[in-house]
C-alpha cells in the first residue's frame, strides 16, 4: 500500500514539475515586459521588443502591430494564425536583452549625455542629430527621436569628424558655401547654430559680391589663391590688402565695394 502511495505522489509531482516551470518562465517574461515597455503604456512596439522581426509578428496574434501584454507573455498560444507550427520541442529561446544606451552613457546620473559622455559605437544617430535644441547636451527624449537624415544638424555631423562639435577649415568638405562665409564670428571655427542658420543662397544672396566669392573660391577653402582669380575688373594685388597672397571674404568685399564706389563718383 505504501509503495502505491509513494508512486501517485511520485507522479502528481511530475505533471507538476512543468506547470511551475510555466510558471516561472510566464513571470520572467513579465518582468521582462515590464522592463522593454519604456512609456509605459502597456504594449511594446517592434523597437522595444528590441529581437528579430519575424518572431514579433509571429507573437502579434491580432496583427496590429505592437505586442500586448498577454501576447507577449503567452507568445504563439493556441488561436494565433500568425504562429508557426508547434514542431519544436526544445526550451524557449529569450530575445537578447535590450541594452540602455542611453544610461550606460549618462555616467553622472544626471539625465543628460554631454559629448565628454558620448559614445558613437553606442548611439543611434550623431550627436547632432540628437541634440535637438543645440544646447550641447542630450536628453533621454531628444536620444530616442533623432532628427532626420536629411537634415542640417545630419550633415553637420557628418563634417565634424572627430566629434568635438565644431567644424575646422580642414574638415571643410563639399558644401556650397566657403568657410569663412558660414563662420560669422570668423573665429575659424564653425559651430552648429552657423551651420544650420547659415545664409540662404550664399552669403546674402544670388548676385552679390559673397556669391561671387564662392564661384571664384573653387575648392571652397574660405579663401582665393591667384589660379583662382579669373575675369575681375580689380587686379589680384589691388585686393590682396595684406600681401599674403590670398584674398579672404572681408577683402574681397571691401575692396570691390569701395572700387565700385569710387567708380560710380566719379
């Protein structure tokens, strides 16, 4: 009689044994939930969910494109259509777990990444592309919802090569405008507020002596050398002020202006 008992006790046992690893992995996979829904708004969108897009659409058992709670928990239940045939028999494979850039960067713990924090290897996107407001630092907001591609602060970053938030004359490359032309301070550095609100056209408009001094300035290094000087009514010397051997954009200007000047008095 006592080896009967000690056998059904045995038993009910073993079909217990996987009602409470269910268990378990159900309440993992809660906290988890808990953890990847950053907004807190009850479902996990595909950026969240942070794994292989296959296996999300296959756990979004109603197709609307975010994952809730009860799909995630009891993933590829009986009923969704989108579930691949239960042939598997081995464990559960966990999607890797999401890694919080953002506060792996933010050492100090204040809420903010500065570029003394930034990490490029870690980010989304370059660092001016994410501070939005240009005021030199990066919030939790601005690091989940870079600007676009597209946009200016995205070339900006894409020119400021060595990360330091500002673009010398050798990295320099490509745009429409010379240097001197976008740095307005002429601090021979070009910051992010220059670069975005830099002069439409160039300098102030199509037809004007800054627009000229980009055509002439056909390596666009901010400055003229003689092989660039073609078809001005002014010698090369005549506005070369200084005798350096190159004409900036404040001489050309001046120079032109005031022989215009002279040239309509008399």
């Amino acid at each position: 009689m006592r080896i009967h008992w000690m056998g059904a006790v045995a038993a009910a046992a073993a079909l217990l044994a996987p009602v409470g690893a269910m268990a378990q992995v159900s309440a993992a996979r809660e906290q988890t939930f808990r953890e990847r829904d950053k907004n807190h708004d009850g479902v996990l969108t595909l950026e969240e969910y942070g794994g292989h897009p296959g296996n999300f659409h296959a756990m979004d058992a109603n197709g609307d494109g975010v994952l809730s709670r009860d799909e995630f928990v009891n993933r590829y239940r009986e009923g969704n259509e989108n579930a691949p045939p239960a042939v598997s028999t081995g464990p559960l494979v966990e999607a890797p777990p999401i890694v919080d850039a953002f506060a792996q960067m933010d050492r100090n713990r204040d809420n903010v990444i500065t570029r003394s924090e930034w990490r490029s290897d870690m980010a989304p996107a370059s660092f001016a592309r994410l501070d939005r407001n240009h005021d030199g630092v990066v919030t939790r907001d601005e690091f989940a919802n870079p600007l676009p591609l597209g946009s200016a602060e995205a070339r900006f970053g894409d020119l400021d090569l060595n990360g330091n938030g500002i673009i010398d004359r050798n990295e320099w490359r490509g745009e429409a405008l010379s240097f001197d032309a976008v740095d307005r301070n002429r601090d021979n550095r070009v910051t992010v507020d220059e670069y975005v609100n830099q002069p439409t056209g160039y300098g102030y408009g199509q037809g004007t002596l800054q627009s000229r001094f980009a055509q002439l300035d056909r390596n666009h290094n901010g400055v003229i050398n003689r092989g660039e000087w073609r078809g001005e009514t002014l010698s090369f010397d005549a506005v070369d002020r200084n005798g350096d051997n190159r004409i900036t954009l404040d001489e050309y200007v001046n120079q032109t202006t005031r022989s215009s000047t002279a040239t309509t008095t008399a």
